[in-house]
C-alpha cells in the first residue's frame, strides 16, 4: 500500500495576529450526518467538517443507502430513512483514522436487521472498543471484535432493551453509542457518567424532538423507542482547531489574534480556564446561539504564562485540547502537572508519550506519569520531533515553532487534513511560518 508520508518545518514567527476562522466542528459534523440520516425527513447541514474523517463517516452513510446532497454553499442535505431504514453495505466500512465514527456508528448500527463490519487504518484498528462494546451487549447487541479492537463485526438482532449503565472513565463517545443504541431500544436508556462529558448529542438530539433527561450528577437518559425528526444544523468552528492558535497567541501575538465563529459549549472549553489560570489574555466576544451550540470570537494576546496544578475536574473538558496545552506548558515560566488524564493514551497515538518525548527534544524538562505529564517550562529549542501520525500532536508541535529558538521539523504530519482541511493556509493568515515536504513510502 503507498502512502503519503508528510513533514513539516515550521519556522519561528516574526508575530503572530490578524483574524482567521477555523474548520466546522468535528464532533458536531459526525452527529449531524449520523442523526440526520436516521431522522425522519430532511436535515440541512450548514458548516460541516470537510476532513477526512466526516468524510469517511458520510461516505458510510452513503453506502447504506443514506441519499446526501451537496449544496453549492457548502452545506449538505440529508434524506432521512429512518431508525430502520439503513441498508446492508456491499462491502467492510472503512472509516479511516477516526475513532469517532467508528464507536457511534456501532451504536447507529446494532439494532439494524443486517450485518456490518467496521474497519480502519492502523491507527484506528489499536483503538479500543470495549468501553462501547459491553455495555451495548448488555442491551442485547450482537458484536464481535479481535480481542476489543477492531475490526467490529456487528450482527443484526431482533430487539434491544435499554439499561442503566455507570461509566467508569468519562467519555461522550461511548455515552454517544449508548443513547444512539437508545433510540431503538425498548424502555429507559440511562449512562451515569462521572464528570462533566460533551453534551452535542444530547443537544441534537433534543433539537430533534426527542426528550433527553439530564440532571447535576452527570446522567442523562432517554426512553425509546423513539424517531428523530430532521432539522437545520449549523455547525459552528471546532474549538479543538481553534485551540493551537489560542495558544499560539498566548505565546506570540503582541497585538491580538481574532478566531471568529467558534463554538464555545461549555462541556469543551476547559482550555480556556486552564490557560487564564496560568495567565492568558483571553476575551470572549459577541456570544450568541447559532441553532443548537453557543458561538462566539475569540480574541488572544500575548500573555505571561505561568505553570499551574490542572483541576482534574477539567481534564474531560479539554481532552482533545491537550497537545496545544503541553506547548503553552512548555513555554510558561514554572512548572505545570497534569493528571487523570489516562485517556490521552488512548487517542490516536499514546499521546502523553508522543508530547512528553517531542518536547523532551525541544529541549523541555518532562517527565511522564501513568496518567499526566509534569512539565517545567522556560522555552524551547528547534529539532525535529515524531508526532507518529496524530493530527493534533502534529498541529501542537507547529504551534510551537511560534516561541522556538530553532526551526522545528515534525514527522508524520499526514493526518493533519482528518480534521483540519487547510491548515497551513489559515497558519500563514495567522503569521505562521509552516512549510509542508511530501514523499510517498509502501507498507
């Protein structure tokens, strides 16, 4: 198999500012198409991600049956079938690099009358699915995994029943498959989670006319079964994205940079509190609701950062965030710790590992915990760091190029477009100084 095998040199920046906009919401792009496509009529779908990943996820849809047309503006229309009117694909559903897809769609597609198999690249078949997959076979699925990795091979069953589940570790993908499941199920679905999840689905969902519960203590339920009707989605910036050029104007823009259109749930911006505690400048403008998600600009400037203890309580709200977090850590003066944070080993890369050992390089005192990191800042050298082919950790190693005494090559920078399409043009609107080299190897 030939692939692309991408680098990137990235090169400190003489400022950093100006005003950008980042790509759809990731999170919000999956659901909206998987919802839409089991709503009963049409859902309009205004902003959706680009990336590879949503792509692989519409792309599925398609091969089920799912009709989705792409209007000239960029927005797509879905042709709901239905909780029941998905068809058996043809072939495997290849779903890429993207975990997302792969754990929500196992929940679309365990009360289906046919069988489907769920694969991935490499990285994606390394991820673990057994969080989803017990708990759906105690509603009753049929699925087989290779020893809790994919490939998933789900089989088609008569009925699901809905359950009272405790998650262990905090994660709106697997509450996400469980009230999908929910849907079809007979009777209450209820996840108890132990802290604070991304709520899109439950917002969707309720923008869809089902009635989700929800209370203080983390659970949410629903009682099905139940039809999602389909509506108009707007799909506001991913913050994930717009986290790096936060903290790249922490680090290096004396005069402002402006991210506009960003959705700012609550139940992801725990950067945001995370860095104003380490002392960013960081101001919040014209929020407002766009459809089902709160929006808003962000402006940032060039802060004095200083190293912080992170609340654990905000780690679920900032998982993803985390990568672009470790740089701004790097850079602070003092030392920064992060714990509780387990769930980095299970992203895309072991992505406490891939930080620690790229910022060890750049010349950062690290040192690396079953859960966390302990970082003392005070600046970083050039060189050249392996973000072993995650998109998040190879955007955060750009970023940090920003404050970077030396040039910084990063290595496995082909995954970038899974969720950030035009990343290095919206660097260079920021002032980055980020340069791509492609070369194709056979595996």
């Amino acid at each position: 198999m030939v692939e692309p095998c991408l680098s990137y040199f990235a090169y400190p920046a003489d400022s950093v500012g100006g005003v950008i906009s980042v790509p759809g919401d990731k999170s919000i792009s999956h659901r909206a198409l998987m919802l839409g496509a089991v709503a009963e009529g049409m859902t309009q779908i205004e902003g959706i991600l680009r990336g590879e990943d949503c792509v692989a996820t519409l792309v599925a849809l398609e091969k089920m049956g799912v009709s989705i047309n792409h209007g000239p503006d960029g927005s797509v229309v879905i042709k709901g079938v239905g909780l029941q009117g998905l068809r058996a694909p043809l072939v495997s559903l290849d779903l890429g690099n993207s975990g997302t897809a792969m754990r929500l769609l196992t929940g679309l597609l365990v009360s289906q009358s046919f069988e489907a198999t769920l694969t991935g690249d490499q990285s994606l078949r390394g991820r673990p699915m057994a969080r989803v997959v017990k708990p759906l076979q105690a509603m009753g699925a049929k699925i087989e995994t290779e020893d809790g990795y994919p490939p998933v091979l789900i089989q088609c069953i008569e009925s699901l029943i809905g359950v009272s589940h405790k998650l262990k570790i905090a994660s709106a993908q697997v509450k996400s498959a469980l009230l999908f499941a929910g849907l079809s199920a007979r009777g209450v679905t209820a996840i108890q989670s132990p802290g604070i999840t991304r709520d899109h689905t439950e917002r969707m969902l309720q923008g869809m006319g089902v009635e989700v519960n929800t209370d203080d203590s983390h659970k949410v339920s629903l009682e099905g079964p139940v039809q999602p009707r389909g509506i108009k989605v707007v799909v506001p910036g991913d913050f994930s994205s717009a986290a790096f050029f936060i903290v790249a104007g922490c680090l290096a823009s004396e005069f402002g940079l402006l991210i506009k259109n960003v959705g700012v749930n609550p139940s992801r911006t725990g950067l945001l509190t995370i860095l104003r505690a380490m002392g960013a400048q960081i101001d919040i403008r014209y929020n407002r609701d766009y459809s089902l998600e709160p929006i808003a600009d962000i402006e940032v400037k060039k802060s004095t950062l200083h190293g912080i203890e992170v609340p654990q309580e905000l780690v679920p709200q900032a998982i993803d965030e985390f990568p672009a977090l470790f740089v701004a850590a790097a850079c602070a003066d003092g030392t920064t710790v992060v714990s509780g944070a387990k769930e980095l080993r299970y992203k895309e890369s072991d992505r406490l590992r891939v930080m620690a050992e790229g910022l060890k390089i750049l010349g950062t005192e690290v040192s690396e915990q079953p859960d966390g990191l302990t970082i003392s800042g005070g600046g970083l050298d050039g060189g050249t760091v392996d973000s072993c082919n995650d998109h998040r950790a190879a955007m955060a190693f750009a970023m940090a190029s920003v404050a970077a005494k030396g040039p910084i090559e990063i290595l496995g920078a082909s995954k970038v477009a899974t969720s950030f399409p035009n990343f290095l043009v919206t660097a260079a609107q920021a002032g980055l100084k980020v340069e791509s080299s492609a070369r194709t190897t056979v595996d």
